[in-house]
C-alpha cells in the first residue's frame, strides 16, 4: 500500500522527473570528473587516499561553511521543518532552526580539540582507539553507522516521497535513483568533491527559497503580503484553532506541543551531529585555522534556511489550504502526508503551480544529494581506516586504501536504497525516522565528547555507557509508549510524548552511568599522547603514479612549525568554547522564551518584522556560503583558469602552484608533468 497520498494527479510528468534525478546527478558527475581533473593537472591535487578522505587538511573557512550548511541541509530541514510549522504555527520554524543550530555551533569547540589532539586523524573512530582500545572503538563503530544509516534512510524517504508526489515516479524507483548521482561524483572526488558540490547545492537551495520568500511576501496574487498571510492564519486559527498553543492560534510562539517538538529536536540532533564521522570529517579536512569560523559561521547560515523556508511554506500552507489551487482543495492535509514531508511541496504547488513543483523537485534533489554525499564519505571513512586498516590489513598501501574506499562508496549507497525501499513498504516515514534518530544514538553523545575534552573519563564509562544508554531509551520508549496508548505500533510509537522520553533518556542517561563508571574503576589521567601519535597514510604510490612528488601535493608538507600551530588552535578552543556558550544561551533561552512565557500572540506589525528579519538573515548566508568562498579561492580560481587557458591555446608552459615554491610545468599531448621547483616563489 502507498505510503504517499495521491489523491490529487502529479503537477509534474514522470519524465519530468526522471529527467531531474538521473539527468541532474548525471551532469553533477561529469562536472566533478572534470573539476577532479583540472585539479590535479593544475592544482597538484592527486587523488590520493588522504586527498579523498581529508582533503589534505587545506581547506578554508568558507567552503567548510557551505559544506557545513549543505550536509546539515537535509530534506528534512526543509520538509519536517515546514510540516511543524504547519502543525504549530509561527513557533514550530524557530524551535527547529534553534534546536538544530546549537549543535553546530557546539560541535565548533570538538572541532578544535580534534584539530589540536589528534592533527593527523582520518576518522573520529580513529580517536576513540587511539584513547580506549578495541572494545570501545567498535561501540563508537556501532553507534557512527547507526548515525550514517539513520540519515541516509531518512533523506531518502523523505526526498522519494516528494519525488512521488510531484511527479507520479514510483517511490522505490526513486530509492534507487537518487543515489546515484551521488555516489559517481563522490567516487571520483572524495571530499574534496563534496565540498565543492556542496556549494553549488547550497547556492542553489538559497535561490530556491529566496524565490518561495518573495513569491508569497511580495508577488504573489493569491498572499502577497505578510499582512495577507496574517490575516489568513487568523482566519485558519478560528476555522481549526491549534491545540495547546495560546489562544488555538498559529501566531504565537506559546505552543505545548512545539515545546515537546523542540526537546526532541535538540536531543536528536545532538545525536546526528556528535555521532556522525561526517562532521568530523569536515573538521578534519579543515585547515587549523578555519575549522571554527567555518563552523560557526555555518551554524549561523544555516539557521535561516529552516527559519524563512518554514515560516514561508508552513504558514503559506496552512493560508492557502481554503483555496481552489490548493491540491486536494477543499479537504485539509492528512497527518500521513504531513508526516511524509508534503506541506512545502502542496504550498509550492498552490503558490506557483507547475514552476512551483519544478523549484521543490529541484530543491529537495539538491538537499537530499548534498548531505548523501557527506554520508557517503562518512561510512567510507569508517569502514577503509576503522574496519578494513584497522582490523584487516594494517599495512595497505594508499592504493588499496582508495580502492576500498570506492568499494564502500558504491557498497553503502545500493544497501541504503535497498533500506529505504523497505522503509517504505512498511510505512515508516521521514518523520517517524526524524524523531527517532536520538533514541538510537544521542546516549553516545556525552561519551564522545568528554573523549576529546575530560581526561578522566575511562575505558569502561566510554564503553557502557553508550550502551547501557540505548537500552533505558527503547525501554523509556516503548514502555511510555505502552502505557499511554495501550498498544504499540508506527502510529502510537511515533507521537511526541514517548519519543520525548525516549530522546530525553538517551542523552541524559550517561550522566548517570559516566560518574558510576567512574567511581568504580577510577578516574583516569589520559596525556593524549596516543591521538597525536596517529599517522597519515602513506601515498608515495600514488604520488608516484601521477608523477607529482609528495610534498606538493596540499596539506603533504607543513606550513608552519607544530608550535605555532598548537599556539593558534590554543587560543582558538578559548573563543569556541566563549562563542558557543553565548550564542547557544541566546539561540534556546534569551530570544525564545521571554515571548513563550507572556503567550504573547503576533500582531500583524510584529509578524511583518518577524518575516523581513528572516529574510534578512537569509541574505547574511548567502554572503557567507555563496559570496565569501569565491573571495577565498580567487586566486586557485584564476590561477586555474589560466593555466587552462595556456593550454587550450597552444602555449607549451604553464605554472603549477606548489607548497614550497611555484612548479614549472609543460603541456604535451595533453598530459602535465613535473619540469623544475622554483623556490622562493608564493
């Protein structure tokens, strides 16, 4: 049985959409085959196994903040985000920008530390060996693939569902489909493809909403106006008021039910960003200086995507379901499809018609394909450095290392579109999947943390704690669950009150069992000694093969001594630590609840301003992640652009940026190889 409404046809043909999954992820691998190319023929960035899983360690604040902003974009954030608002109203875009934006900002502060302890890490799990041993670095291995599954499963319900609704695509045709994209440009580019995709996805996605915004606050015939869409949530809020929010109206951030949302919102996400390789990755990849800009610069961008794009769609929803363009007009949107992620696609419809389903197809392709992508790398990571080195062969040559990522690659993105298929024959949606993510994995959070900032923590509280975590969640789950609704199915298990507990549970149950664990065995002293000790891959292999020496390949040689270094990371972890407390303070406590508590209802004046300042910062993101990474790499980019200008128009010679110096090189028959180093050149 379908999981996804249609009780109205597809606005878009299925040809339409085939034309948009397979065409679209088709175009985005050639294009990163060939910026892979250009890159190493210009740029001396050979593919090796460092290159493909760390990106060299070289790169800048503002391609880690779109990559930040791009794998923290998920369909979700556009579809769950817009579904609360729909259900709570104006609260339900700003419990869900605000409960997902405090982790990044957090995690800034691991990003340091990891950059600090353990410079040389290809994984987080790496860390966690290096620190405790086997037995806990297979507990982590356990609870990082949980994370990755999770995520993929979710972004692939989630983007297949709209995908069948817009176009009439089979949903399990489009499992399969979506990945594949994805899996080509990331087998050719490694991280550093992601990054790079990661930006044109995000500057995408922010055209796309720029669009949504100003279509329903400043052209649209329909709304128009924030002052139409106010009048007509007060209408809405009289027609069908909103249980547990101030007044039963839509445009009051006093919302019970949004609170609850709001509690799971940020223990789940806890979850999906502290146990996730992907975001270690991406610090990893970083170079020291920019992990925490990039980090909290992308927190700060990526708060406005859900914010505006939920606050436009959601309450355009809600608006327009009364009428005649709205699908499935004049009946109110069933729980199942709201559940499903179809708010922001039925609002889009009614607003712009077909060109509406297009921008949504095109948007969610985008979400969904950029953060696959980071998973991809995640659990490629994982099972090449933490399972295949680790455990099977602790020599392998970077060659071996590259094949076995590319292996994983392709290996985890049919197994996930096989999971996801069955996901969907038996019911289990985005949403259901959202709420759950912290139940399964937000119990290893505390733990993985206190790895990288708390000496004392010891072998066995890293171990058991997660574990014993787990079990008190689906207990506190399923029981709650139970005893409230006397039965336990997708239905009755999915609602707010027993995920609440269960999420609660999860990540609060460490703070019992670490001190437990700690009184029993003792405290331990850990020097951190051994994190520092992790060495990187040896590539001369595939340096050699590509006739580049070493030490020009990025982030092979160092650019400063190890002291200044450290000296900068130092200072660095004191501003992370002081930023994130602050920012986090104002983002869940000082701009939300002052209007919670007084059950303060919008006025029309006070809701305009509310929609101009989300507006607003949404412009501020685009500064960060679209305008300032091209200011960053301008001279790669010209550099670049030259050199393949020389080429195309015959000249034989050509500079190739180095680390220690400028690379002469010559063009013949289209190949590029090492002639003379110059040093003492920038």
């Amino acid at each position: 049985m379908d999981n996804v409404s249609t009780t109205h046809a597809a606005p878009l043909s299925q040809g339409f959409g085939y034309g948009i999954v397979l065409g679209l992820g088709f175009a985005f691998s050639a294009g990163m085959i060939l910026t892979t190319w250009l890159l190493k023929k210009y740029q001396n960035e050979v593919q090796t196994s460092e290159m493909f899983s760390t990106a060299g360690r070289t790169v800048k604040t503002g391609l880690v903040a779109s990559a930040v902003v791009s794998s923290w974009t998920w369909a979700a954030t556009l579809l769950q985000s817009s579904g609360i608002a729909y259900r709570y109203g104006v609260s339900g875009p700003f419990w869900y920008a605000s409960g997902a934006t405090v982790q990044i900002l957090l995690f800034a502060t691991l990003a340091i530390e990891l950059k600090r302890k353990a410079p040389n890490a290809h994984t987080f799990l790496e860390v966690i060996r290096a620190r405790y041993g086997t037995y806990t670095h297979l507990t982590f291995t356990v609870f990082g693939l949980f994370t990755n599954i999770l995520v993929t499963a979710m972004l692939l319900t989630g983007g297949s569902a709209v995908v069948t609704s817009l176009t009439g695509m089979h949903t399990a045709a489009a499992c399969f489909l979506l990945p594949v994209g994805v899996v080509l440009y990331t087998l050719f580019g490694g991280i550093k493809a992601t990054f790079l995709t990661d930006y044109v996805h995000t500057v995408i996605i922010l055209i796309v909403i720029f669009i949504f915004a100003f279509t329903t606050y400043a052209t649209s015939d329909i709304l128009g106006s924030p002052g139409k869409v106010y009048d007509l949530l007060v209408e809405a809020s009289k027609l069908h008021p909103v249980e547990g929010n101030a007044g039963g109206s839509y445009l009051t951030m006093r919302s019970t039910e949004g609170v609850m949302f709001f509690i799971i919102n940020i223990v789940g996400n806890f979850g999906t960003v502290f146990c996730d390789n992907g975001y270690y990755n991406k610090a990893i990849a970083a170079s020291p200086v920019s992990a925490l800009p990039g980090y909290v610069f992308g927190g700060l961008s990526w708060f406005a995507i859900p914010w505006l794009a939920a606050t436009t769609m959601g309450l355009a929803c809600v608006a327009l379901e009364g009428h005649p363009s709205f699908p499935g007009y004049p009946a109110r949107m069933l729980d199942s499809d709201v559940s499903a992620g179809l708010v922001l696609p039925n609002a889009s419809v009614a607003l712009l018609g077909k060109g509406g389903a297009a921008c949504t197809l095109l948007l969610i392709f985008m979400a969904v394909t950029s953060a696959s992508s980071a998973e991809l790398i995640a659990v490629s990571s994982i099972f090449t450095y933490d399972i295949y080195q680790t455990y099977f062969d602790p020599k392998a040559s970077g060659k071996r290392l590259i094949y076995m990522s590319h292996v994983c690659v392709v290996a985890f993105g049919t197994v996930m579109a096989g999971f996801a298929t069955g996901l969907y024959y038996i019911g289990i949606s985005m949403g259901y999947l959202y709420l759950l993510m912290g139940v399964i994995v937000s119990s290893a959070v505390l733990p993985a943390a206190l790895t990288l900032i708390w000496k004392g923590q010891n072998m066995y509280a890293a171990t058991l704690s997660p574990i014993l975590g787990l079990a008190c969640s689906l207990i506190g789950w399923l029981v709650t669950t139970k005893v409230k609704y006397g039965i336990i199915n997708v239905d009755t298990s999915g609602k707010n009150i027993p995920m609440l507990v269960g999420n609660v549970v999860a990540l609060l149950s460490p703070c019992v069992f670490i001190p437990l664990f700690t009184l029993i065995f003792g405290m331990d002293n850990y020097d951190y000694e051994t994190m520092r000790a992790i060495r990187k891959a040896d590539d001369h292999d595939l340096a050699a093969e590509a006739h580049v020496q070493p030490e020009l390949i990025p982030g092979e040689s160092r650019a400063e001594d190890e002291a200044e270094e450290q000296r900068k990371l130092t200072r660095a972890a004191f501003i992370a630590r002081l930023t994130t407390v602050v920012m986090t303070l104002i983002f869940l406590v000082l701009w939300p609840f002052p209007i919670f508590g007084t059950s303060y209802i919008f006025s029309k004046r006070f809701f305009t301003g509310w929609v101009s300042v989300s507006i607003a910062w949404l412009f501020f993101s685009s500064f960060i992640v679209g305008i300032f990474p091209i200011w960053e790499g301008r001279h790669s980019i010209a550099h670049t652009a030259k050199s393949l200008w020389r080429d195309l128009t015959g000249r034989k010679t050509a500079t190739l940026q180095g680390t220690g110096g400028d690379v002469m090189v010559g063009s013949e028959g289209g190949s590029t190889t090492e002639k003379e180093l110059v040093q003492g050149k920038a």
